[in-house]
C-alpha cells in the first residue's frame, strides 16, 4: 500500500489521454503529470535530443516521489524507455508493448497499422515489436507530422483539422487494414475524425488505454497499489508552456472541473523549437 | 529473449484451462504443467499442508529450468503465492490478482459473486482484493466442494454433474450478480453448465484466462519472451496421479492432439488422500 503518485511524462499534452484512463481505472491513485509543451514535437527531434529531454521530465518528476513512471509519449517511448527502465529503481512503463499487445489481439486479418510521429514512425518499434509476436501480420506504418500541431494548439474540432486528417490518412485507406494502432497519445484527441476518416470497420487501439492496463497489474504485482486509500485520488499538472492553453485542453478532454496547472523549467528548455 | 518454458502448477487438472489460453495467446512459448492429482483437492486441506504441496511443485519446475512460475490453482494462490514470490528470483504469477482486475472491471452493478473451493473461500482472498479496488462492492462467495472431484473423474457431460452444479450455485440466484468469477481453475471445463445454472446475463471471469494476459505483460516488461522463436512451443505433462485419466481430460480440453503425461513422485506424495 502506496500513496505516492504515479508519474506521467509526455512532449504536450497528448498523455493526458493516458490520464484520462488512468482516472478512470485507478480512481484512489494520485498522479503528476508533465508535459513538455515548449519543447514540443518531440517526433521530428534527433533521437539523443529526445533522450535527453525525456531524461529531464524523468528527473522533474523523480524529485516529487513518484512511485511509478509512465512514459506516455509514443516518440519518447520508442527511444529512451529501455535505457530509462533499466536504470531507474522504481517501475517504468511505455506506451508501444501495451498498444502492440491489444493491435495483435484484435487483428482478424492480419493487417496493422500504425500512425505516430515522424520519430516513432523511423524508430519502427511497432513494426518490430508486432512482427515479434506474430511474423506473418502485415504492418503499414505512417507518420502524420500535421496531427500533434492541431491537437497542441486545440483546433480538433476544426473543419481544418477535419480535412487534414482525410487528407494525411487517404494512403491507408486500400490497404485492407482491419486495426489502426494511435500510435501516438494525441491521436485520441482526434478518434471520432480518424474514425471517420478510416470507415467504422477498423478497430482503432489507443495505445494509452491500453498503457493503463499494464499499469494496474504492475501496481498489484509489486504490491504498491493505493488500495487503502478511501479518498478518490488527486492531480497535479506541470507545463513547460503556457498554462492557459494546457488547462484548457486539460479540462475540455478530461472532464474533472478546474484545472490549474504550473510552468516549470526544465535542463535547457528551448522555447524557440 | 528466453526459451526457456513458462511452468504451470495445479493440485490436479484444473490448470489445463489457464494452459489452454496460454496455448492461444503465446503460441511460441513452450510449457511445462504439473497437476498434483494424486492429492487433488487441495480445496479441503490445511493452508500449511497445501503451502508445503506448492512448494514441493514449484522445486519439480524450477529443476526444468521454468523462465515464469504460473500458480494455476486458486487455493494455492490464494495461501502460498506471496511466500513463493518473495524467495524466488524468477516473476511468480497467482490467479486471483487477473481475476479480481476483470471483475471489477465488468460489473456495473457492484454485485460480484465468487465460486470456489473451500479454501479459497474460506481465505476470502477474492473478497478482500475486490474491496481494497472497490469498496462499495458487494460481493458474494459460495464454496462449491463438489465441482472438482466431477472434473478430475471426467463427468462434465454427465446429467448428475448438471444437477450438481445447479443445485450447488441456488444460493446465488436472488443476489442479483451480474459477475461471477470462477474461482478455481477446473470451473471453466464446468463453463456452459455454470452459465446455464446463472442464466446468460451473468458474465462469467475465467481467472486463468486473464491470468495468462498478467502473464504475456510480464514476459515483455521483463523482457523474457520467447519472441524470436520461429518454431511452435512445446508443452510437457506431468501428474502425481493416473497419466490415462490426465490425457483423457487434457486431449479433450487442449483439443492438440495426443498428449502422453509422465508420472512424478513429489516430497511425501500421499495417494491416500
């Protein structure tokens, strides 16, 4: 019994849809979040930049006492979650082996596919991790650098926003694909678009969501769930940007009343990229 | 990466249905089971005589070499998978853990019934694990002592296993359950006679079922799968007790083909009781 709170980092906002879950499944747990949305995208970085800023956010959240680390950011997963894991003493999880595990499980013809970042599309992690669970499944990735750029700047419900999310997804839409993994914690943002946009007959993973699941059975498997704790749990929000644009999203896609969120610095924040 | 087997031990062959879904969900990892047959039902023996029982099947495996020890009984999940987990190196999975999880997270109603032998029940490990995720669940136990001597003879078709099992579940049928987890291992090979008895609106939790998805997380957080095998697993049999009653029941429930188990000795084995 543990109520330290799980930390959850990611380049913006986009792993707020990994809390959204997480409030759901784990109503007594605390959590801390953090978004590096000064630096964000993350997903057209060099790959050693990105582990670098992931190792800050790792660090910011570390000084808090987390008791857990959830990487919810498909870029940073890609790249610095093995180094990140090994390292640390607390559990740390990624968002890439949950999403691959549920892609796998879903699939009836055996046709995946995968959207993300620039990053997270070159990393061919998905790719990889899919093809180690089953060889013969057929695995077409795409990146969709327009989509973290609508989201971070809260256009999803945009007529724009509508036309670029056809426009970006037309090159999946003969390939017979009956799953399509966000591979990306933004994408959900935009779920009833992408929807649209790939036809109600494929199965869309949030690969977020399916994070949450993992997180619970490691909360029980190393027996430091908060299962005591009879107060629902509390959240804090940290930005590197702006705290206005942050609590509006924030509040809009997770529904919980008011949310006021801080700005902190981080190593070498660089607000010009 | 690790081909190593994953071990599954049961007091009988009740475990066959967790091995069932292992088989489906990670067809390239190979298995080894060991069903204590010969001093099956745990249900009624003392917690110290079943920890010592378990203790005496988890040294069987781990002279084979298992990579994962999987305690596919609840009774001794229920008493002796804490112990075993904390003086074993290699992860150690019990059943009740992936049960509860997917209770919780199917009742709408807060109403969850739990069947078992009368250890588990008497250990209320369901009762407590449910409350510590939600405490406002009602939650319902009944020890069903008659249900695994009916599937280790191998009488799941016969009439007087269905007027059994009906006659047994009646206590449950005003609690207004929505959920009911099957809280032994051989209840699933009882599966279409339990749903019949509760009537369809009742959702059935096969704790071994979601025990093997705590498993397939596992294998990947600890980076232990036996991913890169290109070959189909292999599963090994033993029972303390008759091998010709064992592959009759394994043959018909794994539905693989032959199965020829091998006959073991444990520590004091006692085929008297």
């Amino acid at each position: 019994m543990n109520d330290q709170p799980i930390g959850f980092i990611d380049s913006g906002v986009g792993g707020l849809t990994v809390v959204k879950e997480a409030m759901k499944q784990l109503p007594n747990e605390n959590f801390i979040y953090l978004g590096d949305t000064a630096r964000c995208p993350y997903g057209p970085r060099p790959k050693e930049q990105v582990i670098q800023f992931t190792w800050e956010m790792a660090h910011f959240l570390l000084n808090k006492k987390i008791k857990m680390l959830v990487i919810a950011c498909n870029t940073a997963t890609a790249v610095a979650l093995d180094e990140i894991k090994e390292q640390l003493q607390i559990p740390v999880v990624g968002v890439i082996m949950p999403g691959t595990r549920a892609a796998v499980k879903a699939t009836k013809n055996h046709r995946i596919g995968v959207i993300g970042t620039k990053g997270t599309v070159k990393s061919a992690s998905y790719k990889r991790a899919i093809k180690e669970k089953n060889e013969n499944t057929k695995v077409t990735s795409l990146a969709c650098p327009k989509f973290v750029p609508i989201v971070e700047s809260n256009q999803i419900h945009s007529s724009v926003a509508k036309k670029i999310v056809f426009e970006t997804l037309l090159p999946l839409k003969n390939k017979h694909l009956d799953t399509l993994i966000l591979g990306c914690t933004h994408y959900p943002l935009l779920r009833p678009v992408i929807q649209d946009a790939m036809g109600q007959d494929v199965t869309l993973i949030d690969s977020g969501a399916e994070t949450i699941s993992e997180v619970s059975m490691l909360l029980d498997y190393f027996n430091i769930s908060n299962a005591e704790n009879k107060k629902m749990g509390y959240a804090e929000f940290y930005t590197t940007g702006s705290t206005h644009l942050f609590d509006q999203i924030a509040q809009e896609w997770l529904d919980k009343g008011e949310i006021q969120s801080k700005q902190v610095t981080l190593g070498g924040t660089d607000n010009a990229s």
